[in-house]
C-alpha cells in the first residue's frame, strides 16, 4: 500500500513549521471559514477599550446619558455575536484538527506497511505506536493550545495598532518595543526547547521499547525467578524521561516567568508614560484615551506572554511532526510501484545463483544457491541453525532481495513484479502462528470480507481444528485473546492452517510449523498440513528430519550453500551429511 501522497509530499523533518502550516492549508475553504468567523468573533477583544474610553469621556465631559446607552447597546452586539461564531469556528478548525489527525495514522500506517522487512527488524514496534499515537496526539494538542492565541494576539496586534493610529497615532513607537523584546525572547528560548524536547522524546521511545520488550518477556522473566531484573531495566528508562522532563520543565518555567515579569513591566511603563504624556501636555491625551492606550497595550503584551508561554507547546509539537518525518521520509521502502502486477501463479521456482549479504555482514547469509522447484513439488531444506534456511523463504517472499544472482516466479524476475500481487497467491505458515484480538472466524477469514460461512467451516475441517472450535463456548465467534492467548500452541497453528488454506494459495512456505508442538498436536497438525500441501509448490523449513521425509526433493544446506539435494531415501543412501544428520536426531530420538 502506498501512503497517502497529498499527506507525506507535505511531511519534512527539516522544516515542521512549514509542515504543520501545509497541513492546514489542505483544506481552504474549512480554514478560511473559521479564519473569517474568529476574526468576527474576536472584535469585542479589541473594540471594547474603545467603548470604555469613549464612556469614560462622556462621562469625565458631562455628557448625556443617551450616549452611554448607545456605547452599551453597541457593546452587547459585539459580545452576543461572539457565541455563534466562536460555534462555527470550532466547528470548521478542530474538523481540520481532526482530519489532520486521522490523515497523519493513516499516513504512518500505510507507510509502515511500505517500508522494508529489514526496517521493522529494526525497529521497536513500541517505538513506532508511540509515534502513531502520542506524536499525533502532541501535534493535535499543539494546533489546539497555540492557534487560539496565537490568531487572538494577531487581531489584538492589528485592531490595537489601527485604533491608536486613529485615536493617537504619536503613541504608536511604544508599542513597537514589544516586538523587539518579543523577539529576543523567542529566540533566546526556542532552541533550548527545542533540544530538550527532543531529549524528552528520545527518552520517551525508549522507554516504550523497554515496556513492550517486559511485556513480551514476562513468561521468560517468571520461568527464570528476573522479575527484579525486568523492573529495574524499566526503571532505567523511567529515570531517564523522569530527568529529561524535569529540565525541559525549568526551561519551561524560565519561558513563563520571563515572558510574564517582562510584558508586565511594559504594560506597567506603558500606563505611567501615557499618564506623563496627559498630565505634561506633551500629548493631546484625554482620561479616556489614558484608559484605552493602556488598555490596548495591557491586550497586546498579554497576548505576546500567552505566545512565549506556548513555546513549550509548540517545541512539543514540532518535535512530533519531525518524528512522525522519521516514518514518512524513511527511503527503505519494499519498492513495488510502477512493477509488472501479477494476476495468476502457478508455482514454479527457480533460483539461479542467489545471493543474499545482510547489511554490515562480511559473508553472505547465502551464496550462489542454484535451485530448479517444478509447480505443485514440495522442497525441504534442512541444516544447522545460520546455514540460511530462513533466508532463503525471506528471498522467495520478497521480504528481503538478493544481494546477487535472481530468483524467478514463473518464469518471471521477482525483481519485476509487484510482489504485493504475487503475495496473493501465498501462504506462510510459521513456527509460532500469529493471531489477532477477535474472534476465530475473523482470524480465519482476515483479509478475506467476501469469503463465505461454508468455506471456512471446510478450512477449519481441513485443518483438524473443526472439534476444538465447535467447543469454544461461542464456536467459531469466540474471541481468542491477545496473539490467540486463550488456545493452545497446536490450536493457534491449526487455525493458521485454516488461514492458509481458506486462501487456495498456488505456493506455500512452511517455517518450522511442528517444531514447537508436542507429539499429539503434532500428528493433527501433520495430518493437516499434508491436506494442506497436496497440489500446490510448498517450501518446508525444518529441524526435526522426521517431518520432511515425504518431501519430494530434501535440499541440504551448510554454511550459506547447497551441499546435498535429493529424496530422503537417497541422502541416507548417499552417508554425506544428511545422513550424519539423520543420526544424530535419531540417536537423541
């Protein structure tokens, strides 16, 4: 699946504030609207200094009363208006907001089923739903915190600056000084928090990684007495968020005192200079224009303390969008775009002197393997661990490429083809089969919406997992648990022989299926698998010899290459290494 272009062309880590104004400009007309409806509803902010200062004149001059009910009566439209357009502009921004939000999961969750095998090998699957859920979520909460005041301060600037220019325009350089000030603040605060969010961040993911890895490793800890171990590599991780949020909170604190002790101060200056101005005659300033120049700077620098005080919030938020960037613009894509799909498969497999090297290796994990596999034949290949059985599927299904040599689907360079067709016509069965939180159908049937009740009831007979299912207490509705917690290791590899077989796929990869069953299950799961198998080009991974004696062809692998092929019969025949093999399982049997 390729993400959502119009989402990940407008992603750069290197530039999240041009990012996050990108994603708002998606959508003009939402935008414009509640631009238009906050720009109504915030007039009383500024007008109201106005109304008080002209009040104060009739009232300082002995006016009528007629004329301070006319300033009151223009004074409640402005402020009844504000409820029906703060409704509309909540509506249209925070549908923004949310879209954003949802196109920003969206986005990392097709990108991630872009990228390579090797980058999920990588990385800890803790860290990436950190990155899905909480750096979404600091971008949402940043575009909520900071646009309200940031847009408040933006009107307060320009309805305060276009109302002294009429009222006393001589004032206007006072107001000037903020932002100067304004600025150095900014700037003298904004890397620092910028830096220490990012150490908050990095210390977050790896606290994630930490818990996920506890988490997956609880029945090992318990089986071996670690528990106190698994705690206190937890507790690692929590001291390092625990020190890293304590300094970006001091920061966080200087942010807030400065810009607050400092806007004061000038609200303060501001009101004694215009008072001096009156009272001197230096300036024409009545008692009411005193009231509104200090009102209007009271406005203004409390709207500057409110953006200095979000520079915590902001620096949160565009640290997000550069770790969400991490994903987006990661380049270890499995490239299928613009290749030759494929509508049909028949089977046959060819490998002409593959090659794999893994990234930093000084050998190749295999070297220059020649294989011939005809349609509908089934291959074992054996040998000790790191001799590249595991490998050699990962080439067949794409999930890594050959380093050398190629490998051919019918004829056809998988190199060519977009595998994500390819991949239709096959299915893995793993040594610990993987299942999902839902119920045994849904388990069955995943990926498959139209597939219908009578086909799955057959897969599941196929698979010998048709008793154990009609005694769930809600049949084949029954929920699993967790990775399939509630069913036995036998049970959840019978459904994924289930899974597979519901598919019909023309090439079938067996990685390990039986090696972690007991002898019961085993035979089941054995039985099923050789329904399983009949008819379709099977690739069969093993360790225990005695599950792949029926294989058509046995391939022998030692030290990343081909050192013997043949039936089983012959190998033993032959005394070379399968044979030494054989009796050394047979030996320990």
């Amino acid at each position: 699946m390729k993400p959502p272009s119009h989402v990940v062309d407008l992603i750069d880590g290197a530039h999240p504030a041009r990012s996050v104004v990108r994603l708002l400009a998606r959508r003009p007309g939402r935008m414009s609207l509640a631009l238009l409806a906050f720009a109504f509803k915030e007039v009383p902010l500024w007008f109201l200094p106005v109304i008080t200062a002209a009040i104060i004149d009739v009232v300082a001059g002995r006016g009528s009363l007629t004329g301070v009910l006319g300033w009151f009566a223009l004074a409640g439209v402005l402020l009844l208006q504000n409820y029906p357009n703060h409704l509309l502009y909540t509506r249209n921004f925070m549908t923004v907001v949310r879209d954003i939000g949802a196109d920003l999961r969206n986005a990392l969750a097709a990108r991630l089923q872009s990228l390579s095998i090797g980058y999920h090998t990588r990385m800890s699957s803790s860290i990436v739903q950190n990155k899905v859920v909480r750096d979404v979520e600091n971008v949402e909460l940043m575009l909520q915190q900071v646009t309200h005041p940031l847009l408040s301060s933006t009107m307060v600037l320009i309805g305060a600056v276009s109302m002294t220019a009429i009222a006393v325009p001589e004032f206007l350089p006072v107001y000037a000084l903020t932002v100067p000030i304004s600025l150095v603040l900014r700037a003298a605060l904004g890397r620092r928090s910028r830096r220490r969010n990012e150490a908050l961040r990095r210390e977050m993911e790896g606290l994630a990684a930490r818990v996920g890895e506890m988490a997956s490793l609880i029945p090992v800890t318990r089986a071996h007495g670690l528990e106190e171990t698994a705690v206190t590599r937890v507790a690692y991780g929590a001291d390092g968020v625990r020190r890293a949020g304590l300094h970006l909170d001091m920061l966080n604190g200087h942010v807030a005192s400065l810009s607050w002790v400092t806007m004061q101060l000038l609200g303060v200056c501001c009101l004694v200079l215009a008072a001096t101005f009156s009272l001197t005659g230096l300036l024409p300033i009545t008692p009411g224009e005193v009231v509104l120049l200090s009102s209007y700077f009271a406005l203004l620098t409390q709207g500057l303390t409110q953006l200095l005080m979000l520079i915590p919030v902001g620096a949160r938020g565009l640290e997000s969008i550069r770790s969400i960037a991490e994903v987006i613009q990661e380049p270890d894509l499995e490239q299928n775009e613009g290749k030759r799909p494929v509508t049909a498969v028949d089977g046959a497999i060819r490998l002409e002197r593959a090659s794999h090297r893994y990234p930093g290796a000084d050998e190749d994990a295999l070297h220059a393997i020649d294989l011939d596999i005809p349609s509908g034949t089934t291959v074992a290949f054996v040998g000790s661990s790191g001799s590249g059985k595991s490998t050699l599927l990962n080439l067949v299904l794409g999930f890594v490429r050959p380093t050398g040599g190629r490998i051919l689907l019918d004829g056809a360079d998988l190199q060519e083809l977009d595998l994500r067709t390819v991949r239709r016509f096959v299915s893995v069965v793993p040594q610990e089969s993987v299942l999902f939180e839902g119920t045994i159908r849904e388990n069955v049937a995943y990926g498959l919406p139209e597939v219908s009740d009578e086909r799955i009831a057959q897969a599941l007979r196929d698979a010998n997992a048709w008793a154990f299912v009609q005694d769930q207490p809600q049949g084949w509705d029954t929920v699993v648990g967790e990775r399939g917690a509630r069913l036995s290791g036998g049970q959840r590899q019978r459904l994924a022989i289930a899974r597979a077989l519901v598919r019909d796929p023309r090439v079938l990869l067996l990685d390990e299926a039986t090696s972690a069953l007991d002898s019961e299950s085993e035979e089941l799961v054995k039985e099923a698998l050789a329904r399983l198998m009949r008819g379709r080009t099977t690739l069969v991974v093993a360790h225990r010899l005695s599950t792949v004696r029926q294989a058509d062809r046995i391939v022998v692998l030692h030290r990343d290459r081909v050192v013997e092929q043949g039936t089983h019969d012959d190998l033993l025949a032959a005394d070379g290494r399968y044979a030494r093999l054989h009796l050394t399982q047979a030996g320990h049997a």
